[in-house]
C-alpha cells in the first residue's frame, strides 16, 4: 500500500511517498480503507521535533512511528476476530497514528466511529482532532455554561471546533479573534462577536471575559490578564507549548484572583461519539480550507505551517473512493 513515510524529523521534505506493507486486522482490530486523511499543526510540529520535549514519546533520534498522520476517514475493509460494532463496508472516522496511509488497523474500542449520516467522508476526515482537541484543551475553564467567553485563534482547526462547541453544545457567550479573511466565516460558525485582530487588539478595548481560550498558543497570560474579570480563567492550548504556563498555572492558585491554566488536549471516544451526535444534530459542521491528493502531501505541510489555514487541509488518500 501507498503511505506518508519519515523516517527522519525535519522540514516538509523530509515526507515521501513509499510502499509499505498493508497491515492485517489482529482479535479486536478494524482494517479501514482510508479515502481521506489531514495535515494538521500537530503533525507538522511532531514531524518537525518543534515541540522538543515529545522526543522523548516519538523518538529521541528518529521517529518510532514512520507514517505520518492523525485523521482518517474511509470503509471497514476487514474486521478481526470477536469484532461486533463495526463490518465489511461500514463508513467510518476517526484517530489513528499512521491514518497518511491506504489502509490502517484500528481498535474496535479506539478512536473509531461510524461516520455521521448527511455527511461526506471529506468532511467526516475533518472533524475529529481539531473538535477533541478543543473539548479538552477548554476543561481547566470548566463549568462554562453562561460564561463569556473569548477564542483567539478563531478560524483555526481547534479554533472553529471550539466556537462550535461553545455555542450550540455548551451554550455560552462567544467572542472570537480572527483575521480579516476569515470574519464571516468565523461569524456564521455562531460567534455573538467578531474582532478582526488585524483592525483591533482585544486587550486594549477595555472588555473583560470569564474565559480567554487562547486556541493557538500566541498570547501569555500578561497580556491576557487584564482583559479578564476578577476570578476569570486564562486558558491555552498545548500545540506552542508555552513553557511558562505550568509555572503561571500554580502561581495564580495563590496570587491574585486570576488563573493561568493549561489545555491538554487528549482524545477520548465518548467525544468522538459526541461529535458524532453533533453533527447530526445540524450543531457541528467540518471547516475545510484546501484540499490535496496525496502525492501534494509536502505541499499541503509546507502550506499548514504558514498559519494562514482556515480550519482544516484535507488529504485525498483514495480519491476514488466513496
């Protein structure tokens, strides 16, 4: 089978296109033919070893794990042995390491689940890491029902998915910070507000928050800090990794009345069924930016770590699939 291969960290050349085994569904395993797969920030900073301290999980010279990818979306080709919820044919999505590939095994317990009714398997590629990622990066901020709260970083994977979230599932207030390309856009998503970051810097309007949600990992809790209300929460996410935060985070616990946390994002299959349950529900949609063949996957890299995309870059794995 065709897959994404690095077998070294480094810049978006460093991916190739090679023929690889295709894997064999083990007791308890699903083979999906993946039909489209995404690149996204998490992939090209764990490629890249921007993020040095994950060295230690991915490889401290070299990648433990050579195919590239996170997001699938495809058909159950073949089950394992005892497998009950998942058969031969069955659209699928969901998280796997290695998903820049034809074919992938996944746990009939792991990040897998049916893909949602109404939806295309591009748009069902497109939905799970950005929305998990945003479900538990916002916990520390938790409860927020009925709080007001700012995004920054808006148009982003994690971005859109929290504006999403915020809105038609938790049911709250939303501010987002975006670029000027991306206002009406963010704005449709659900948005009660809308800052065009380029026009207008959100710390200086005088406007106080429940929450910030620094989905991006661009702010600091200095800059932030005003711009929050007494006992507000100042909430990052974990792809920058700024590493003064975990100090912040005990800090502010004692020190004054606002709070520095940081999100980690970590992904659970009751979310993913949740996310599942939202679409269909007509309360969380896809956001897809470009779209690359497979072979393009280099330049799909190179463009995901110019920061300029809006939402998500999808892969076209077997573009003559479903």
């Amino acid at each position: 089978m065709r897959a994404v291969i690095h077998d070294r960290y480094g810049p978006p050349d460093v991916l190739r296109i090679a023929d690889v085994k295709r894997p064999e569904p083990k007791e308890g395993e699903v083979l999906v033919k993946v039909h489209f797969s995404t690149v996204t920030r998490s992939d090209t900073g764990l490629r890249s070893a921007e993020y040095a301290f994950t060295r230690v999980i991915t490889g401290l010279v070299r990648p433990k794990q050579k195919i590239a990818g996170t997001e699938l979306s495809g058909v159950v080709e073949a089950v394992g042995a005892d497998v009950t919820q998942f058969h031969v044919g069955d659209e699928v999505f969901g998280i796997k390491s290695g998903a820049n590939a034809e074919y992938v095994c996944v746990l009939e317990s792991g990040l897998l689940a049916p893909k949602p009714s109404g939806m295309t398997l591009t748009e069902a590629a497109a939905i799970a890491d950005g929305g998990l990622l945003a479900l538990t990066c916002m916990k520390p901020a938790y409860p927020l029902e009925g709080k007001t709260v700012l995004v920054y970083g808006a148009a982003g994977s994690i971005g859109t998915a929290a504006v999403q979230l915020l809105v038609h599932h938790i049911q709250t207030n939303v501010t987002a910070v975006c670029d000027t390309n991306d206002v009406e856009l963010v704005r449709s998503l659900g948005a009660t507000e809308v800052i065009d970051r380029l026009r207008e810097d959100f710390t200086r309007t005088g406007t106080t928050y429940d929450v910030i949600f620094d989905a991006v990992g661009k702010h600091s809790f200095r800059r932030c800090r005003h711009s929050l209300k007494p006992g507000g929460i100042y909430v990052t996410a974990d792809l920058g990794f700024l590493y003064h935060v975990p100090l912040l985070s005990i800090a502010t616990r004692f020190i004054g009345n606002k709070r520095a946390r940081l999100g980690i994002g970590t992904y659970r299959k009751a979310d993913l069924l949740l996310l599942k349950e939202l679409v269909e529900a007509g309360k969380y949609r896809a956001v897809i930016d470009r779209s690359y063949p497979l072979d393009d996957v280099v330049e799909a890299s190179r463009y995901v770590e110019t920061g300029q995309k809006t939402g998500n870059v999808v892969l076209e794995v077997s573009p003559h699939g479903p």
